[in-house]
C-alpha cells in the first residue's frame, strides 16, 4: 500500500503527513493520517473526523481508538485521518478559507476552488485505498445531537456497518450531493456517519460510544477478534428525521431533552419576547425521538430548534437508551 510517497507494508505502522495547499503566508500544511497495516489482508477501514473543522468529538475518538492495544491484533488496514479540514480546525470553523462546506463538496477537483481540491485529495490518496469508510461528526455550534448513526438504509453494507456500531439510533438519510457519503457509494464504498455531542466541546458519553461502535465495526468486519462479552444495544432505526422549527424570534426555554420520546403536538419548549408576556409554544409535529437540540436560548424565527428521529416504535427505547449510556458510564 502506498500513500503519497510512502509504501506501508503489512504488519507495519506509520504515520503520514499528507501536503495540502499552503496558507496565503507560504506556511505548509499537511493532513496527518495514521496507518496501521495487519500482517494478514482483510478490509480496509477509513475512519475520519473534523470534516467540519469545528467537529472535535472525533479527533478525541480516533486517538483513544489508536491508543488502544488491541489495534495491534489488526487484520487488513485501518486508515485514520483525525484532521481532514485543517483550515477549519486551525480556525475553530466548520468551513473552509473559501467559505465553503467540504461535505458538500466531494468528489472534489483537481482545479476547482480550495475544498474541491481538498475533497480530491481526500478521495485519491485515502478513500481510494479503502473497502469501507467511518465519518465522524458532531452537531453545528450551538447544538448538540444525541449518538446516533445516519446512512444510506438501501445500501446493504453500510446497514450492516449502522447495526454492528449499536448506538441507539439509526436514522436513515438521503445521499446528498457533494457529500463524501455520495461520492463513495457512487465508487461501491459503503460509509456510515457517527453523529454525537456538539461542536468545539468535548463529550464524554458521546467520546466512549464512538470509541466502542468503531471497534465493534471492525469485528463485525473481520479485522479485529470477536469477544463473547462484547453486549450490543439493539438499534432502533428511524426512517426519517424533522426539524422543528421557530416560528418567532426571541428567547427561547428547552423542556426537552436528548433522547426523549415526543408524541405529536406535545410541548417541547416555548419562545417569549424580553419581558415574557408575548409567547409562542414549541411543539413537537410528529411521533419520534429528540436526536437534536438548540444549546443557545437566543433564537430567530425559522431556526431550528429540534431534530427529532420519526418514529412510531417508541415503545422501549427508554430502556435501550438507559442501558446504553450505562453500558458507556
């Protein structure tokens, strides 16, 4: 296997600082990516964070899973990439210098603007390399998202993968143009997005999850030896999500929280003007579960509030959700 100009041979493993465009001071840059080959082939697994430079969880997640020694019992490749989008992070920004979103910016170009050409060098020198892909995000700023799963459900394989990461929910999802996910499903690359905590903030819960469901994926793939203690949490699959949204502006008071199960037009939160006489009751529109949230109480009108899984099969979730976090505590 060959990255850049660095062969890797099996059993081996490496880092690699892959040259991206410099900044406008002539300052290098380069995507660090971690390689560790098992001495026998097997798949082989991209797992990437801070696509969205802002989106930390991620970086946390790929260096504990790195540190891990039962890494060392890899069969086939895992290819980590903790920074993609190094001009966000540097800049604790979700976009790139050219004000553009890398995730919708796939599968690149050789000479188009700088996210495209990022994109391109993501999909040749890493992807290209890989049988099956890992994206790891958070919620924008400001928002925070319960740990779940989004992927394309009619791809077999990447159902395969949402099931075996066992977070609580699986929310299927459309392929979006420019998206890495699309980019790779057109080239037979099944990826899932792991989705947990918030931007530019640290979450625990949400850190230890992404940790555990990555090295599940990877004995459900064959790469890593199957424990008997290993427990599963039985993933809910939800086939579409709603964003609830504001219907004012103003100041707004969340009585919900993550992972709460809603039936429609259930009371959610409310919005009142400075001195909270006028008031306008935050209501949920569908049967689900609260994936989503608003962190900041200062909201206009349109904005979203709620991300909520539609769902009918609510019934135990409470439980699964428990049990899940207690597994993770």
């Amino acid at each position: 296997m060959t990255i850049g100009s660095t062969s890797i041979k099996p059993g081996k493993r490496t880092v690699i600082n892959l040259p991206v465009p410099p900044l406008y001071a002539h300052t290098s840059l380069a995507m660090p990516v971690h390689i560790v080959r098992g001495k026998k082939d097997g798949a082989r697994l991209f797992v990437s964070a801070a696509v969205h430079g802002d989106e930390i969880n991620g970086i946390e997640i790929i260096r504990r899973l790195l540190k891990l020694e039962l890494i060392s019992k890899i069969k086939g490749t895992l290819i980590a990439v903790p920074v993609v989008n190094v001009y966000g992070f540097i800049n604790q920004s979700r976009y790139l210098p050219d004000r553009r979103d890398l995730n919708r910016s796939f599968p690149g170009s050789k000479s188009g603007p700088l996210a495209g050409r990022l994109a391109r060098i993501f999909m040749e020198k890493i992807a290209g390399h890989c049988t099956h892909g890992i994206d790891l995000h958070t919620a924008a700023i400001h928002r925070d998202n319960l740990a779940h799963i989004r992927t394309y459900l009619e791809d077999q394989e990447a159902r395969h993968m949402a099931h075996a990461f066992s977070a609580p929910i699986i929310l299927n999802t459309a392929l979006t143009e420019g998206s890495m996910r699309k980019a790779l499903y057109e080239k037979n690359i099944p990826v899932i997005v792991y989705e947990g905590g918030e931007a530019l903030r640290f979450n625990e819960q949400a850190i230890r999850a992404g940790v555990n469901g990555i090295i599940s994926v990877m004995s459900e793939l064959g790469m890593l030896p199957k424990t008997k203690s290993s427990v599963r949490t039985e993933s809910l699959v939800a086939k579409s999500g709603v964003w609830i949204r504001a219907a004012q502006s103003g100041i707004f008071r969340n009585f919900t929280t993550l992972g709460a199960v809603v039936k429609k037009d259930q009371e959610l939160g409310v919005i009142t003007n400075q001195s909270g006489v006028e008031k306008e009751i935050v209501r949920s529109g569908i049967n689900g579960i609260v994936i989503g949230c608003s962190r900041i109480p200062l909201v206009h009108e349109g904005e979203a509030l709620f991300h909520i899984a539609k769902t009918r099969e609510t019934g135990s979730f409470a439980n699964t959700l428990k049990k899940f976090q207690q597994e993770i505590s």
